[in-house]
C-alpha cells in the first residue's frame, strides 16, 4: 500500500512538473487589445510572468504565475493595469504548435479579462 501511495506521488509531482516546464523560462509573442492593438512579448521565468511591449523596452506589468493542469493563475504584483493586486486570476491554457493559448476562466478584471481571453501568443525561440 506505501509502495502505491508513493508511486501515484511521484507521478503526480512528475506531471506537475513537466506541466509547469513547458512556459518556465521561454518568451511569446501577440498582440493584445490593451486597450487598441498593441504587440506585446510575455516573459515567463521560474514563478513570475512580465509583459513587455514588443520591442522589449517597455514593461507593461510584472505578475506572478503557477501551474496547474491545464490552469494558469496569476496575480498582478505591479503595472498599468487598473487590476487589483490582491485578485487572483485563473486561465485556461494550451500549447500546441508552438502557440500558446489563453481562454479566461475565472478573472474579476475585466481590462485583463478583455486582453487576454482567447488570445493566442506565438512562442520566440531561445536566444542561443
């Protein structure tokens, strides 16, 4: 019985950590309604996620992520947005192709409800 328990664990931390490996540390890049067209590149590092405008100049909000499954939750940490930085957000999200999409689930924000729902970001390949 502690042999099984151990195994589901271990599949378990395996899945959520090959779940959360996939964005960690990789860059996309789309545009967003923020509130007109705006091309935009968003950074994903161990636990935090940064919004850049395309040019890679301008930061446009600094946020903090976690995985789970097919669930993407963030929190604004700071930025232009008029989203609260206590309110956590929860998108559903999907990678195929190399594209990364976003579909809102759960966001009582609605400028970033408005950026972000169904929005498809393409991934920029790591600089070698």
């Amino acid at each position: 019985m502690k042999k099984r328990c151990f195994i589901l664990q271990f599949v378990f931390i395996l899945i959520c950590g090959t779940t959360n490996a996939q964005i960690e540390n990789s860059k996309w890049a789309g545009t967003l309604m923020i509130p007109n067209e705006t091309e935009c590149i968003f950074q994903f590092k161990k636990d935090s996620l940064y919004l850049y405008l395309a040019d890679g100049e301008r930061e446009i909000e600094a946020m903090r992520y976690a995985v789970s499954n097919d669930s993407l939750k963030i929190v604004k940490l700071h930025g232009s947005s008029p989203c609260d930085t206590s309110t956590e957000a929860v998108y559903l999200w999907k990678i195929k192709d190399n594209i990364l999409k976003l579909t809102a689930f759960k966001d009582d924000c609605d400028a970033r409800t408005n950026a972000l729902h169904e929005v498809e970001l393409n991934k920029i390949k790591a600089e070698e």
